[in-house]
C-alpha cells in the first residue's frame, strides 16, 4: 500500500510546487510554511486538485478521505446527532470521545469552531479507511485538546496518514517526515534520523540537537527524555 508521486507540478498564477517521492505505509508529517502549498497539495492527494502535470498514483489504497482545515466544510447535518449519523457512527459515543456529552441536539453550528473540529476529528479517526489525509487537523483546538487528539491519531489511524501541519508546540510521534521548502516538497526520511534534515523543526527540537541530543521522535516528551539521557 503506496501512494506515489511522479513529477507532480501544481501551478496557479506566479506559483508552483514540485513534488516526487512515495509514501509508504506508517505516519507521515508534512510541514512548510503558511503559503507554501500544504493544503493545495493534500487536496491533489485526495483527488480534489488535478495537477499541472506529473501522476499521483495510489496503489492497494481503496478507501480514502481528506480531513480539511476548517470544520465547517465538512458540516451536513443540522444537529449534532445528524452530523455524526451522515458518518454512520452511533451519537452517543461520539460525543463523549469529543467531549459534548449531552449536546446530540444541538444545532451543529452552535457549536465554537473548536468544539466542531472535535466533532470532526473524531468521527473521522472513527472510520476505517487505507488512506487518512489530514489538513492542519490541530487549528483551533487547545493544548489538552491537541495532545488529545495526537494520542487518538497514535492509538487509531489507518495504515497510511499523513499529516500537513505547520504546528510548532503539540505534535503526534510520527515514521516519516516531509517538508516544503523553496518550491518543492523534500522526502526527509524516517524518524530519528530525518530531524537532522528538519529546517523547519520546533525550537525545542533545534535546542535538543544543538546540545548533541537526537529525540527519538517530535513529540516534547521525546525531546526531554533525549535531553535527560545526556545528563545521566
């Protein structure tokens, strides 16, 4: 199971991105600048945005589906309830992995943008699918919500997910990481190793390497541990 990139060129007006690699199967981090193309890029993932040129190819991949950004795009049912039967999940039990126990009857956009992206990410962690794409799946919420939802994406996430982000203070242990940078996605390659090539890594993660510790993954309970290990 692969999703592969040949010579892919999205373009519109002044701007491009160049993008070649695969991704195997495990958790993948994609990270780049605000602008630099992430979300264009997960949505020609997902089969939303045909590229300028160059294939994506998905292969032994059979179900699929993107996560966007804001909440409210992916919004259909009037009420709570309603919105979490269109996924064909049970009310009850959704609400309490999103924390709006008691709320089945609320109108769904009366909800707080936060309170519907939980509804969002935990019907969607709730499927089954090969394929999970998650644009910026951590915007609006807080910090308990954040390390909430990297504990869920840990615990139950398909066999390929990858994660376009540019979150610099919660992430998820991830397999591999990717970065946009000057134009053109960068295949930095499985964790440990690939935080030395990170440009783009979070201060806590550039002070670890620049003490001489290597984190074993991102997360900042890595890093501390990484940090200890040198004082022992």
């Amino acid at each position: 199971m692969q999703l592969v990139l040949e010579e892919v060129i999205l373009s519109r007006k002044n701007w491009s991105l160049r993008a070649h690699g695969t991704f195997t199967e495990g958790i993948h981090l994609i990270t780049g600048r605000v602008g630099s193309g992430k979300s264009s890029l997960a949505l020609a993932l997902a089969g939303l945005l045909e590229p300028s040129s160059g294939s994506i190819v998905l292969q032994g991949i059979h179900r699929h589906t993107l996560s966007m950004q804001f909440p409210e795009y992916h919004t259909t049912g009037h009420l709570v309830r309603e919105e979490i039967r269109s996924w064909g999940l049970e009310p009850e039990r959704i609400c309490m992995e999103a924390g709006l126990q008691g709320r089945e009857r609320e109108r769904s956009f009366a909800l707080s943008r936060g309170e519907l992206k939980r509804l969002h990410m935990s019907c969607i962690l709730a499927g089954t699918r090969d394929l999970l794409i998650l644009d910026e799946p951590f915007s609006t919420l807080d910090p308990e919500w954040k390390h909430r939802l990297c504990r869920k994406i840990s615990s139950h996430h398909p066999p390929l997910t990858l994660i376009f982000t540019h979150e610099q203070a919660v992430l998820p242990r991830v397999d591999y990481l990717w970065e946009i940078r000057e134009g053109s996605l960068h295949a930095l390659g499985k964790v440990p190793e690939a935080i030395l090539s990170w440009k783009g890594a979070p201060r806590y993660i550039e002070e670890a390497v620049r003490r001489g510790a290597l984190p074993d993954n991102i997360t900042i309970e890595d890093t501390e541990e990484a940090l200890c290990r040198m004082e022992d």
